[in-house]
C-alpha cells in the first residue's frame, strides 16, 4: 500500500541504530561538521610511493578536510606538507605530479626541500637584512605514515593516534598479500559523482546490493557459501568482509585465471573498508585501493589505484591491467554500476524522504547490514550527534511548563 505525506515522514518502527536521518546526506552545517571533526583528524591515504619512486618526486593531494596538500619523496622516504608558501600564502605546487630538487614558489621563488626547511629567498640580506631566518620558514608539515603495503597515509592532527591503533587488527587479513612483496601502482583515475560522500561508503559497506552487479550474480552469488561468508566490525568504524573464491569460469573471459597476489589463492577476495573513507579490495589477480574526497553536501570525488607486484613480467602486468579493468576500470563490469546506484541515491535527496533504513540482520553475514551500522556508529561517537536524529529538540523542563501552564 502506498503511503500519504504523513505517513513518508514517519519514524520507522526500528531500533535507532537501524536507521538514519536523510538530512546527513544534504545538511550543509552536518558537512561543515564532518570536515572538522571526522576528516581533520582521520587518517588519509594520499598516494602509493610507488608514485614517487625517486627523489624528489612529488604528488599534489586534495585531502578531504579541505586542505592542499603535497606528498615529496626524500632520502628518507615520503613526506607531507600544506602546499602552501609561509612568505604570502601562494600555492607553490600546481601541477599534479612530477620531479624536482627543491619545491620553489612562481611568486618570488622563494624555495623548499624535500624536508621542508627552507633553502633559498631571493635577496634576501638585501630586504630582510638580519631580521629574518629561513630556519623559521619552513613548510608546515604534516604527520605522513607508510603501512605495510606501501601506502602513503597523511594526518592533518598532529594529536591523534598513531595509524597502527587507527587501523588496528582490521588489516590483519591481508598482511600477507601487501606485506611479502614491494606493490606497484599501474592505474589512477578520478571520479566526481554527484552524491553525499557517505552514500559510496553504504555501498561498498552493504552486500545486499549484490543484485545490481550481473557479473557477480553470475560468479559469487550462485556459489555455495557465498550467503554464509563472515561481515565483521572492528575498532574505529572499521569493516571486513568474509574471503571468497570467486568462479569467474562462470563468466566468459574468466577462465583458466592463475595469476594471484602472494598469500591468496586463485580468484580469491578479500575486502576491508576502512573508516571513513578508504578500501582495500584485492579481486582476481589485482588489487582495487578507494580513497574519497568530500567536495559538498551533493559532491564527491573517489579517487581508485589499481595495483599489481613490481616484480611482474610484462606478461603478468598486463593480465593484471586486463583482469582489472575488465571488473573495476572505467568501463568494467561492476564500477559504473556502484557509481549508478549513488548517482541515482543523489538525484533522489529531493524526495522528501526523511530516514535511511540499515535494518538487514542475518548473523553477521554477507548480506547483513552490520558494516553500515558500524560505520555509522563511528560516525555518531566522532560527530557528537546520533545519526538517527541529529538535531533533537531540547528536552522541556517538566517542572517549569507546570509552573508555565498554571
């Protein structure tokens, strides 16, 4: 039976952790607040280094708090600085990568090294004489970890927790595959999609929606196991997803696939999505890495890495790029189908509809929706408001609406 106005923008019958208000994917304060209070302080992956393979390489990073980045590879490995000139404020990096021995400013030149200190003012005893040192000028840097995988992370809170207790044991499961061989980054692109940044992280946090994906219908679902596999919630907000082998003979191009990463099995899957923004996918003999970027309320922009060994032949890199672009590229079999399913979320926020129901309980199962309440839970502990009901009406005082009525 369809429902009146009324009854659209009922509360549903369910717990508070089963649902969540619409107004977290429109509100422009909740936004504001996300930056602050979720994306400042969270930890971020900005790159690979194996995209800065020698000194002196750097990566321009649009971080989701909001903040210009750039990641410079040095003698001593990666680091992160705002990319930002301490003299008058200028962008010094404008091109989105590339290699240099210092970082200079277009403004007036002024120059960085690849530690940040800064090495070069043009004239400088000429103009500043003895009042200025460029010791005190330096670059404001930002706290830059590598996990074991390689991966370049970036913290703009100096305080917060180091990325080993960030990630905890959520990684665990796949030390083997990024740990016991260098990995090597050979696809990048970048998509904006017209949507709340969280609706992405529902859709890779919930496998209900399996059903829109032919190709995995075909080579997942019709697997015995594949309803049983494990969804587990960890510290942090923190997701993983039960292992699978994936039948992809079932598919046609699938066959006789051999080539894996170490550790795994042929077409083995594993998955974990990390709070609040990243996932690490390895699928078939490739590996998938998701960082998202928050632009608006209505904004987002997913940026994807592609990965395979730096040891690979150049006949198992390109069954690799194959094998990934086939499932996650561009034009592959499943990524524009996720990005339809957001788009479509974003388009519809002007429905009037008031709550997001994540009420799907079946065990901590594969197709329970555990992994969006977990997200969601962390959500609410990091904002200081309930999901549910973000902006509850003050509690009346009983006492005084009796003096008030009388």
């Amino acid at each position: 039976m369809s429902r009146s106005g009324s009854q659209w923008t009922q509360r549903p019958s369910l717990p508070p952790s089963h649902y969540v208000d619409a107004r977290l994917y429109t509100d422009e304060r909740l936004f504001a607040e996300e930056k602050e209070r979720i994306f400042a302080s969270s930890w971020f992956v900005a790159c690979h280094q194996s995209e800065l393979p020698k000194r002196g390489d750097f990566r321009t990073v649009a971080h989701p708090a909001g903040a210009n980045l750039v990641v410079v590879r040095g003698d001593s490995g990666p680091r992160a600085f705002y990319n930002v000139c301490p003299h008058r404020g200028n962008t010094i990096v404008y091109e989105p990568a590339g290699n240099g021995a210092s970082l200079t400013c277009i403004f007036h030149q002024w120059s960085f090294d690849t530690q940040g200190r800064c090495i070069g003012i043009p004239r400088e005893r000429e103009g500043y004489q003895e009042r200025l040192c460029k010791a005190d000028f330096g670059l404001r840097a930002v706290r830059t970890e590598v996990d074991f995988g390689g991966f370049v992370w970036v913290n703009l809170d100096d305080r917060a927790e180091s990325l080993a207790d960030y990630i905890g044991e959520a990684l665990d499961g796949m030390r083997g595959c990024l740990g016991s061989e260098p990995l090597e980054v050979f696809s990048f692109h970048r998509v904006i999609a017209h949507t709340n940044w969280k609706f992405w992280n529902d859709t890779n946090s919930e496998f209900y929606h399996d059903y829109i994906h032919y190709f995995n219908r075909q080579t997942s679902m019709l697997q015995q196991g594949y309803f049983e596999r494990k969804y587990l919630p960890f510290r942090n907000g923190h997701v993983v997803v039960g292992d699978q082998i994936v039948e992809y003979e079932a598919y046609k191009g699938g066959e006789n696939r051999t080539l894996t990463f170490p550790t795994l099995e042929p077409n083995q899957w594993k998955l974990t999505i990390l709070f609040p923004g990243m996932a690490y996918n390895v699928r078939g003999s490739s590996m998938r890495v998701d960082s998202v970027v928050p632009l608006a309320p209505g904004k987002v922009a997913i940026e994807y890495r592609g990965l395979g060994l730096l040891r690979d032949t150049p006949a198992e890199r390109a069954l690799r790029i194959r094998d990934y672009n086939s499932i996650w590229g561009p034009f592959g079999r499943n990524l524009h189908e996720d990005q339809l399913a957001v788009h479509g979320q974003g388009l519809a926020r002007g429905s009037g509809q008031t709550f997001i129901v994540q009420a799907r309980e079946e065990n901590d199962t594969i197709h329970d929706e555990v992994g969006m309440r977990a997200f969601y839970a962390e959500w609410s502990r990091r904002m200081g408001r309930q999901a549910h009901d973000p902006y509850p009406l003050p509690q009346l005082d009983a006492p005084l609406i009796a003096e008030y009525l009388s």
